[in-house]
C-alpha cells in the first residue's frame, strides 16, 4: 500500500524503513543516510541541477532521492533491492512525474538508453558494485552519456580515484578516471553518518568529463594500464613485456623502462597509449 503524504508533507524517513521493514541488506552492499542537511550538500555537489536529469543508482528507501527532488532534479532511480519498491512510489505519488524507478541491476540496465539529453550521475552507491559501475561508466564511448557524476565510494576507493602519480593510491583507477576527465574529493563522510555505520569511512567524488586525448584508444590505454599496475612492484620492462609494441614506445617517447608503474603520470601513460596504438 502507498501511503500518500499528508499536506504535501513526506513522512520522515526512519518511517518508512520502520514500516516496511528495509533493514539494509550487507549482501547488497547497503548503508542508508538519514541526515537530511548532508544529503541536500551531496545533492548540490553537481551545481544547478533544476529540472535537470538526474541518474541515481541504488536509491534504497530514498534518502538522496528526496534530496534530488527536492533541489528539483527529474530523478531516474535503479533499485535492484525490491523491498525499497513501495518505500519510491510514495515518492514518486508526492512529485508527479519527476520520479522514474526501474527495477533491476545497474550493471545490466542499459542506462544510456534511459535519456534523451545527458543526465547527472548522483549515487550513494552500493560498496559491492560501485568500482565496476564507475570503470564502466568511465570506459565507454566519448563524449559520454553523463555530465557528471557524484559519488559516495569507501574513502579508500576516492583516493585511489584522485590519487597523482608516486601517490601511495595511485593505480589504473586514478589512470583510468583522470586521463580524459577531472576528478576530485567534495566532501568526506564519516562512518557515523550511516545506518548501519559501516567499518570504514567514505567520501564523495565528483567526475567531471573532458575533451578525450587525441588518437588513444581506450582500450589500449585499458590494456597498458592493467599490465603496468597487474605487476606494480616490477620495472616497466617486465610488466608491459606482455603488451606488443609498448617496450620499443617506451624507448621511443623517452620513458625509462626501468620505472615503475606508480611513477609514471597520467599524461605519460596517455602518451605511451598513444605511441602504441600508431603501431
């Protein structure tokens, strides 16, 4: 049953989990927020987002999804948890055509087809998928689908996301999320913030896309990049030995092969993708 609000007046939150039981599942990688002030500043991260669209994936009882609405987002939800159902139709029944909720897994929901325009990416992500989401989202084609994208990740996760070259986070992730965007820390959240608190702290990302490097493939910089940090410990000349082409590029553009991966900056390991995808 969908309990509609009184006077235009949403029920508080902790209510309707109370009322339909939306314990936060651990199997699903779970951890609901319930300030209402913390969740307006996550929301107001990407600026203006006024009738914009907006992409939330695993909105759970609808937290940050009250907080996207009410800042005026159009708000399109993907809930895999069937439980939060009912909990964003009531929701979606108190803003008329500003909620869409689909039911199912973001990692096989076509997102791109759900818009017409390009969207904001605004999530509390789920902790079990949010690498994959993000490496997804960031390997597809360019320009991409998304303006922007902000994200609540473990704090260890956003720091391998912002982490520079020599940096003791630095790896692909950092690579991978720099390379044709900028991407930054907005605001850290503690473990306190959380129902349940989880064992770690967290911290919001924000990501936004550029202009791709001239003549790289992602895929090769993909295949550099999981060779170089797959054997981080190693010199250069034995990791990327595996990668046709990358030893004599190496040579070529000037890079010592006796480095390391986590010395190398973004902007070599584009230069380096670039030099092998000519071969």
């Amino acid at each position: 049953m969908i309990v509609a609000p009184v006077g235009g007046k949403l029920p508080p939150l902790r209510d309707v989990i109370a009322r339909y039981g939306l314990n936060a599942s651990k199997a699903l990688g779970q951890n609901f927020l319930f300030d209402g002030q913390l969740l307006a500043r996550i929301a107001a991260v990407p600026g203006d987002i006024h009738d914009a669209e907006v992409l939330e994936v695993g909105p759970g009882p609808g937290g940050l999804t009250r907080a996207l609405l009410a800042a005026g987002a159009r708000v399109t939800a993907i809930e895999r948890d069937r439980r939060c159902i009912p909990a964003l139709a009531e929701l979606a029944a108190a803003y008329p055509d500003r909620l869409r909720v689909i039911e199912g897994d973001a990692l096989d929901v076509d997102a791109p087809s759900l818009f017409e325009g390009r969207p904001h990416i605004v999530s509390n992500l789920p902790y079990n998928v949010g690498t994959a989401l993000l490496v997804g989202w960031l390997t597809a084609a360019w320009q991409p689908w998304w303006q922007s994208a902000t994200l609540m990740f473990q704090k260890e996760v956003a720091d391998r996301i912002v982490a520079s070259a020599n940096d003791d986070a630095y790896g692909r992730l950092a690579v991978l999320s720099q390379w044709r965007s900028s991407a930054r820390i907005a605001m850290p959240v503690h473990r306190s913030a959380f129902t349940p608190p989880p064992k770690v702290m967290s911290a919001v990302v924000h990501i936004v896309p550029g202009d791709a490097p001239a003549d790289v493939d992602v895929r090769v910089i993909e295949r550099i990049t999981a060779a170089a940090f797959g054997q981080r410990r190693k010199m250069l000349r034995q990791s990327l030995k595996g990668v046709a082409g990358a030893l004599a590029a190496l040579e070529r553009i000037g890079i010592d092969a006796t480095r390391r991966a986590e010395t190398v900056s973004v902007a070599e390991f584009v230069t380096l993708a670039r030099e092998v995808g000519r071969q």
